[in-house]
C-alpha cells in the first residue's frame, strides 16, 4: 500500500489540465474500514496536502458524527476522491474532478484494502461513477433512496457550504438520512 501511495503521489497524468499543478491528495491503510469518495481537493486542501481539512471536512465529520482523530486515522477510513488534483476554477465553482483518476487508481487501492466494509459516495460524480444506471434522476433522488444502495456504499450530497441551499429544500436529509449513516459508520468502526 505504502509503494502504491507514493506512486500516486508522483501521479502527472492530467498536469497540462490543472491550473495549479499536480498535489495528488488520497489517504488510505490496508486496515481502512470505511472508504469516503469524494469529488477534488479544493485550493486549501490543495495548499495544506490534508483531505476534507476546509469547511465540506468540519460539515463532514459532523455529518459522520467522528472527531478529527477517528477522521484522519487511515485504518478506520480512506480518502480517495474522483480526482486527486485540485482540478482548477470554473464558472461557478470548482471545475468537476479530472476523470483520469478514478480509472487509473482508484481499484488499485481497493485491491489493497480488503478490510473495507463501507463506501460513501459524495455527490454526483461519485456515484455517477459507482452507482453506473442505479443512479436515479437527480442526485436528490440519489439520496433519498439510499437504502438501494446498502450496505457496500452510502450516499450522500456534498456537504459543502454552497449547499446549504439544497439542505434547507430538504430537510428530511439531516433529520432521517444522518442518524443512519452515523448509525453505520459507528457500527463499522466498533
């Protein structure tokens, strides 16, 4: 695993494609449990090289109901984002994660990783990915029927500042889907 790591690390693939240059941001143990796919490190994870360490990360760890320790200790759970690369801004937002990742990667270290036991998918690029046609419509949709896609992967929006406004459209995320996810990473993590 460490051999694998240190390659990514030195991953160039999508280079000419990002505006700030290759800082490949994946964590992972071949204990990890609990695996957190993502979409791209944003410009403050890109600088610092810590997974999740800006806001989505504090909203996320709350959202898991796990302290910062549990959060970055690599046996209990993996980062493994779409894109490992800050993948540069766009019109509104970040651009969408470089696919180049995902395909070249992202098995290679599930390989490695037999102790897993759960994978939450992130957004809509996660579970584009994963879910293939089981996605629904909408990743609202998505959501709301995350029982589908138990108990290999757990779905989830991003939980970003910017989506406040689809959490306030929905509350019945935070009131029903929450306790649940936190029910099942405690469970795996016992």
């Amino acid at each position: 695993m460490k051999n694998l790591l240190s390659e990514i690390k030195k991953c160039t693939i999508c280079v000419p494609h990002l505006d700030l240059g290759a800082n490949p941001v994946v964590s992972g143990h071949k204990n990890s449990k609990i695996a957190i796919i993502g979409q791209a490190p944003g410009t403050k994870v890109h600088k610092s090289g810590i997974p999740w360490d800006d806001a989505s990360g504090k909203q996320l760890r709350k959202w898991l109901n796990v302290s910062y320790e549990d959060f970055y200790d690599v046996k209990k759970f993996a980062i493994v984002p779409m894109g490992f690369c800050y993948p540069g801004k766009g019109k509104s937002g970040d651009k969408p994660p470089r696919k180049e990742c995902a395909p070249e990667w992202h098995q290679q270290l599930f390989d490695k990783m037999p102790n897993l036991e759960m994978i939450i998918l992130i957004g809509i690029y996660a579970q584009n990915y994963y879910l293939k046609d089981k996605v629904k419509r909408t990743l609202t949709e998505t959501v709301d029927n995350y029982p589908e896609y138990l108990p290999k992967y757990f779905v989830t929006p991003h939980p970003s500042p910017r989506n406040r406004f689809w959490l306030t459209k929905n509350p019945w995320f935070e009131k029903n889907v929450i306790p649940e996810l936190q029910k099942k990473v405690a469970l795996v993590l016992k």
